[in-house]
C-alpha cells in the first residue's frame, strides 16, 4: 500500500471522491462532513448541520453538489461552491445507510434501516419511488454506473438487484413525470417503477455491503459471516461464484478495483484485503493495530482508494503507476503491461519491441522498478521487487523492434538494484553483505567492491562510477580506484537524473530537489510542498520538473517557477526546445508544448547575456508582478522598469535604479508630498540641484530650499526665499534667510520689529551699526544692555558658499545597458548612446523635454490669496528652466 494522504478525526463513515479535483469528503460519526484536498493534505470546508452520525456521502459527476445521510432521518443536498445546505428531503423512517447520485439522471437512491430504498429526484426534490421488500435494515443500496438497476444489501442475509426500466422510461416523457408525481401520495411504490429482479441467498449472517462490477456482469458483497462473496448474473438469473475466506471480523465494505482484476474489502478485524479476482485467493492484507474499517471508496478516473477508519481515513495506491524507463538520445525505453516498448522523439514513433517475463502476481508492485540501457550492446537491465528484488538482464535484436513477439531468454539474479556502469559491465547491489557486484554480460561475477556506506540502492554515476544511496546522504563511488569522489547529505533520494554532459545532477526526494555537481558539491535545494514526480534537463541546463500538479523549472542559482498547471501527474523523460516528452500513468507517450520565455529570460540574465534579454523584452510577453518582484530582489530595477505600468511601482523602482527622469515623471502623475519628498532626497544624493529644488518647490519645503540656494551660491533666489518668509509672516524662516544672507541690517530690523529691542542693539553694536544702535538705545532707555569690556566681537556671518553652476554629481550613476531600451524618455536612439558613452546621464536632464514641468513663481509656493497687491511685484520671482 502506498499512502498518499491520511486524516486524524472522529470515525469515518462515509467517503467520496471527487471525479476531477484532489478532493475528497469525509462524513463522520461525530456528525460532521470534511472536505480534504488530498493531494495538499489541507481541510477545505467542514459542514455540521446533521444532527448524529452521517454514514452516507457522494459528489454529483457534474454539478458543484454532493447529497449526505444521516441517523437524523435526513437527505441534504449541498453546494460546496455556496459553502451551504440547499434542501432537505423527508421520507425515511430510521437512520440512512448510503445515499448515491445517478451517474446521468437528476435522482438518488438511499438505503435506510427502515428496511427501504428511497429514490428521489433532486430537481423537483420529490420522492418517486419506494423499493420494499427487504426485511431488515438495508446496508446499502447503488446504481448501475451503465445499467437500469441497483444493488442493495440487507441484514436480512440477502443481496438484491432491482430493475428500474421503468422508472426511467417514465423520466424520458414529461407528462408522465407529471402523472407519476400525482400518483406519488397513492403510495402505490415499489412494483410499478422498480421490480425485483435477483434475490441473491448464500450469506449465513447479515449482509453489510453489495457493489456492481464497473464493465462485467459481476457482484461482490461482504457479510458479518466474515466472507467475501462473488456473483454473476445474466438476462435470467445471477448464481454465486465464489466465496473469499480470511477475514477475521464482519466484512464492513467490499468493492471491485476499477483498473486492475481485483477485489478491495476491509473488516472490522482491522485489516484491508486484496484479492485476486481470477484465481480468487488473498494477493495483500494491510493491517492498522487499533482502528476497525467501516468504509472503502474509489476514485472514478484515477488510480486512488480511500478507506475509513475509527480515527480517521487514508487515502492510498495498491501500486506504482510511475513507468520504469531509460533514455538514450534520441530514444526510450520503457516497459508497459508486460512488454519493453521503444519510442523515438524525432519521429514520435512507438513500437513494442518485445516482451518481458513477469511472475504470476503472488503480491503486489510486481512491475518494474527501473530501467537501465546499455546503447553498444543494445541490452536492457530490469529490477523489480520480486523476490526480495531481483534483476533480468535482456538482450534486443536488432530486427525485432518494430515487431515485439518473440519471447527473448532473460539472465536473471537476486539484488536491490541493478545498472549499467560500462559499455559490457553492469553493477548489482548486494544488500546484505552492501557490497557492489560488477558483472559481464554473460551474467558472470568480475569484481567485488565493499560500499563506503551503508546503501539500499544505487545509481549510474558515469562510466565505472556509482551514486550509493544511504538514508541520508549520497556518494559517488569508484568502482576501479574505490575511491569516494563525493559525497552530499540529502533527505531520502528516489529518483537521480544526470545533465546532457554529466556536470550536474538533480538528486529527487519526496519533497525536496537538490541540484549539485559531478562531484557532489552542492549548488542549490528546493523545497516543495506536494511530492515530485519527475524531472529532466533542457538544452540550455535548466532543470524542468513536475510534481502531483505542476511542471516547474529550477536555475543552478535555485530560481525555480511554475511553467503550467497538470491535471494528472506525468514523468518527463526528455526536454526538447520548447516541448517536453513524457509518459503519463497509463504508460502512453504524450508531448507537452511550453512557454520557456520566463526561465531563459532568468537564465539570460544570470549567465548575464544581456543582448538576449533586451531582445526578449522587446519582442516576448513577459509581465507580471513575480517578474518585477525577481528583477527587483536580483538587483534590476532598471530592467523592472520596461515591465511596470503603475505609477507608484514604476516611481519605486526608478528611485531604486537612480532614474531620475522616470522618477520626475512618475512624482508628476502621483503628485502626492511624499512622493516629491523622496523624489528631492534621491535628486540631492546625485546631486541633481535642478530636480531637488523643484521637489522642494512642490511640498513647499521653504527651509530646504534655502539651504539649497545657501550650499549652491544662488544668492538672489536666498533673498527672494525672505521676502517669501516676509511675506508668509514667517519670522524664523525670515531670520533664517538673512543668516545665510549675512544681511545684519535685515537681521537687526527682525529682531526689533518683533520687540526683542536688546538683542537688536546688541547685534547692531557688534555688528558696527552705530547709527541703529543709537536710535535702539535711545528707544530703551535705562535698559540699554552693557556690552562684555576687553572681549573682541565675533561676528555671526555665513560662510561663503561654494560657487557653482548647474549640478554636481556627488553619486556617479553609470547607464546600464538596458537604458538604451527606454522608450519613454522621448529621446532618439543616437542621444541615448551618446549618454551611455558619458556615463553621467544624471546631469544632462532636461526638465521641459521629460514632463514640460517648470520652476514656478512665488504664486505657486504660496497658498492662495497669501500674496498682496502691494507686495506682489516686489515678492514676485521666477526660476529659469533648468537645462
């Protein structure tokens, strides 16, 4: 048994599989439904309105519905999209067993302890036919999947199969249906619209479960006399077949497999059996120590059971469905219901080449684990786990592909795994003594070799070396030198798969991807939430791999995406340009056409082929926030740029890259104060004065732009920023201005309009204004302040500003080659290379050719109304556009 999913809760009763979504729904004892996705092994929804038990659960084929029954006398009928109960149907008398959609028409069939069958129609939420005839609690009860009858098993010891032709004859024609439904208070149920048409008798106690074959006229039930029970039936009359003995405890759910010639059961003596339907012996048990089983369900496309338990419920395969194969340039090998079968890429030729011995199944995963290709001597190597494990070696003629019917005579011997290690050499694992055995091909022993590690498998690792599996690392073995060549911890490798030139290798574990070197040496690990399934590498040394549900690709530097969503698993076995090669689980070769573009535009950029990457971005459709987010965090934000169309990511990452001009034109469209705030911070590290200034002109930033004009020498528009201070009856920033001014006058004039008359005449005195100084004395009177004797005055006075015009680059932004690819700079090609020459594009901005901004007047710095008709010519001032 290979569990794929397993749930702790209350006892599962009632269990169905959804026909295309990983979904499955648990009913449970405690009288809550779960619905499971599987494959993520998450709880998606839980549904709680029963009252008691709920023993019955199916999904509809087709709708977004599934129907529940339960020991509180009531079928719903649920939306799972709508997360609610759409109706409820009233009819049965005592707890319901199972409850069952039609596979095509709009009814359900139940089973109740009220020794009845139910058939409902969920459209007009009617009931329109009672099946009696059973004396005793009925187990269960289903349709036909192609057939007009139902099953029903019953505690009175009998199986029953019921004909309902009649009933839906009377569905096809409306105003039957309607007469029907007149007639239904009649109670005249049961011999009209379904009759009887097997009693099956042989069971000596009660009978728990009945179910039909899925295509053969077959029955299996299981009873609480502990025996499974086959039966056939025909035109006239059905007859019991076979009874399978080896249950210890009442049979609680018996089923056929859907895909195989088997019979599933499960018991409350806790065990799961298999059974062989042909020679009808027990093939596999599979026990749980504490849990008894009440219910088995099986997927309707896919290779899934699932059955319920006292604690919970497991989802599980009775057998790999993962096809072993070898590929060897342009060819596969690869084996499929007992045959070796040869696929040519090029061509996209199949032919069956010959066939292989496979055992009687005694057992379970019989078929062939792996596949290992000896090309020059065109030999084939095929382990299994028969026997404990074994290998067979077979060799191919070269005239029988194309015709696949001659049974070839196979050298056979026991060992855990099996590979080619040379042209005429193969290596066998011998577990026990974990010692290596190199054989010729004549299946005879050249070489021993003890492994450095404890290993259970082992790999091809190149001409004469081997990749030893332990449970938690791997080595490369070799064989000649025995020698390690490497070794690499790992979670537990299934799977290896060596690039075209052997420099790498992806080592796969259920839920991890290790990429490393020839020699082990490790270059990167994904983790994946839902197992892997496969993997292969492309052309260009990309790893594309899949897992339960996606093709995915995977970069040495551990960069990894989603290519495109599977709805079944596949196994790549070979990457071609654009198009990857696969086997899915029915053993079929399909080809699958991929978008590459994202993975070769990353590989591009990281093996920096810059020249590719412009041309993809030009000519592909590459978007989306995870390319911006991956150009951001590798460092490119100037190529993000090219893929952003919102404003505020398009400022961002133009500030992050230096890109002044498109960060101007953004903080235009955003016009918001933060915006512009960033804007003159980053203007300032590069030293653009021009597009600091007008940043600080749009959030009114009055002290900045002052010391802005005090570092830069603008000594006219220092004293235009007073009279705007004057203006704005701002004294601070009045007094400010003259400091950096060095306007002592202005300064003296502040203080005294203020009323701070001392400081005045102090400033004035030390300063050399005798006559100010004597008309503020003479306005103080007695309190003229006495100024400090024998100290010389030190004269509060700016320092003269470093002349200069235009900008200064204080960071030096050099011009990427991606730059030329701007096409909203509205600039020519020829300008844009000549500013890659010079490197400092920074200085070269032209403000009018960007976005048509400029420098406004005072008017614009102002708030509305602030400036006067007296003071309006005398404040107002214009900057120059800046060049």
């Amino acid at each position: 048994m290979l569990t794929k999913f397993e749930t702790k809760s209350n006892r599962v009763k009632g269990l169905s599989f959804h026909s295309k979504r990983p979904w499955i729904l648990a009913s449970l004892h405690s009288g809550v439904i779960q619905l499971w996705d599987y494959r993520m092994g998450t709880l998606i929804d839980r549904f709680d309105e029963h009252d008691g038990p709920v023993r019955g659960v199916h999904f509809h084929k087709s709708q977004p519905l599934f129907v529940s029954g339960g020991d509180d006398y009531k079928i719903k009928v649920w939306n799972y999209k709508l997360h609610r109960c759409l109706f409820t149907l009233l009819g049965h008398l005592d707890y319901i067993r199972t409850v069952q959609f039609h596979h095509e028409y709009p009814w359900i069939v139940s089973a109740s302890d009220d020794q009845t069958i139910r058939i409902w129609n969920w459209q007009s939420r009617t009931c329109i036919s009672v099946l009696t005839g059973h004396n005793h609690y009925v187990m269960c009860a289903s349709f036909h999947p192609k057939e007009d009858l139902v099953v029903s098993a019953s505690l009175d010891q009998t199986v029953r199969v019921w004909d309902i032709g009649a009933l839906r004859k009377k569905t096809v024609s409306p105003a039957d249906d309607i007469l029907r439904l007149s007639q239904m208070n009649t109670d005249l149920f049961g011999g009209v619209d379904a009759v009887v048409k097997y009693v099956l008798e042989g069971h000596d106690r009660g009978v728990n479960w009945a179910a039909f074959h899925p295509s053969l006229p077959l029955i299996v039930s299981g009873a609480d006399d502990r025996q499974v029970k086959l039966w056939r039936m025909n035109d006239t009359k059905a007859w019991e077949v076979d009874t399978l003995r080896g249950h210890m405890n009442n049979v609680s759910c018996v089923m056929f497999h859907a895909k195989q010639d088997i019979i599933v059961s499960n018991s409350e003596d806790r065990s799961i059996r298999v059974w062989d339907v042909t020679k009808r012996t027990g093939v596999q048990t599979f026990r749980r120590e504490h849990d008894r089983f009440w219910i088995l369900a099986s997927h309707p496309e896919m290779n899934l059971l699932a059955a319920g338990h006292d604690s919970g419920m497991i989802v599980f395969k009775l057998e790999r469905e993962r096809p072993a194969f070898a590929v060897s340039g342009d060819s596969l090998f690869y084996t499929k219901d007992r045959f070796l079968r040869f696929y040519e890429f090029s061509a996209q030729k199949d032919t069956q080449v010959m066939p292989i011995r496979r055992p009687g199944s005694t057992s379970l995963n019989q078929s062939p684990r792996t596949l290992s290709y000896s090309p020059t001597e065109n030999a084939v190597l095929i382990c299994s786990d028969v026997d404990g494990g074994s290998y067979e070696l077979y060799f191919i003629p070269k005239d029988s592909i194309g015709r696949g019917d001659s049974l070839p005579e196979a050298k056979r011997g026991p060992g855990g795994s099996a590979v080619f290690v040379a042209r005429n050499r193969f290596a066998v694992l011998e577990k026990s003594n974990n010692q290596v055995l190199v054989k010729n091909l004549k299946n005879e022993i050249v070489k021993k070799s003890a492994l450095p590690i404890a290993a259970d498998a082992i790999f091809y690792a190149g001409t004469g070396n081997l990749l030893c599996r332990a449970e938690d690392r791997v080595v490369i073995f070799d064989l000649q030198q025995r020698l390690v060549l490497g070794e690499l911890q790992t979670p537990f490798v299934k799977y290896v798969v060596w690039s075209h030139d052997m420099e790498s290798v992806a080592l796969l574990s259920k839920h991890a991807i290790i990429i490393a070197s020839k020699k082990l040496v490790h270059q990167c690990t994904l983790h994946e939430t839902i197992r892997v399934k496969s993997g292969a590498w492309d052309d260009n040394g990309v790893f594309i791999y899949t897992t339960l549900n996606h093709i995915k690709y995977c970069l040495s530097n551990g960069d990894s995406g989603i290519i495109r969503t599977l709805d079944v698993p596949i196994y790549v076995t070979k990457v071609s340009g654009n198009t990857i090669f696969c086997l899915d689980r029915d053993g079929k070769n399909r080809s699958i056409v991929i978008d590459a573009t994202e993975y070769i535009f990353k590989l591009s950029l990281l093996k920096k082929r810059y020249d590719h990457v412009m041309s993809m971005i030009r000519n592909s459709q590459l978007c989306g926030e995870a390319v911006i987010a991956y150009l951001q965090q590798k460092g490119f934000p100037d190529v993000a740029l090219h893929f952003v169309k919102d404003e505020r990511t398009r400022f961002n990452l133009a500030i992050e890259s230096g890109n002044i001009q498109i960060a101007v034109a953004s903080a235009t469209a955003i016009d918001e104060k933060d915006y512009w705030y960033r804007l003159g911070v980053e203007a300032l590290r590069q030293g653009n004065a021009g597009i600091v200034e007008y940043a600080y002109q749009r959030t009114k930033n009055f002290e900045r732009l002052s010391f802005l004009y005090l570092i830069t020498g603008n000594i006219e528009k220092l004293s235009k920023m007073m009279k705007i201070a004057e203006v704005k009856n701002d004294v601070m920033g009045q007094f400010h201005n003259a400091l950096y001014l060095g306007d002592v006058r202005e300064r003296v004039k502040i203080l005294e309009n203020v009323g701070h008359l001392p400081l005045a005449y102090i400033t004035a005195s030390t300063h050399g204004l005798q006559d100010v100084a004597e008309r503020l004395a003479a306005a103080l009177g007695d309190n003229v302040p006495s100024l400090p004797e024998g100290k010389t005055a030190s004269l509060l006075m700016p320092r003269a500003p470093v002349m200069c015009s235009g900008d200064w680059p204080l960071l030096r932004v050099m011009k990427g080659i991606f730059e030329g690819g701007l096409d909203n700079i509205g600039r020519g090609a020829a300008d844009e290379e000549d500013e890659a020459a010079d490197g400092d594009w920074g200085e070269e901005l032209d403000m009018v050719d960007v976005d048509g901004l400029q420098n406004g007047d005072v008017t614009a710095i102002l708030e509305d109304g602030e400036v006067t008709a007296e003071n309006e010519e005398e404040a107002g001032w214009e900057l120059e556009d800046l060049e």
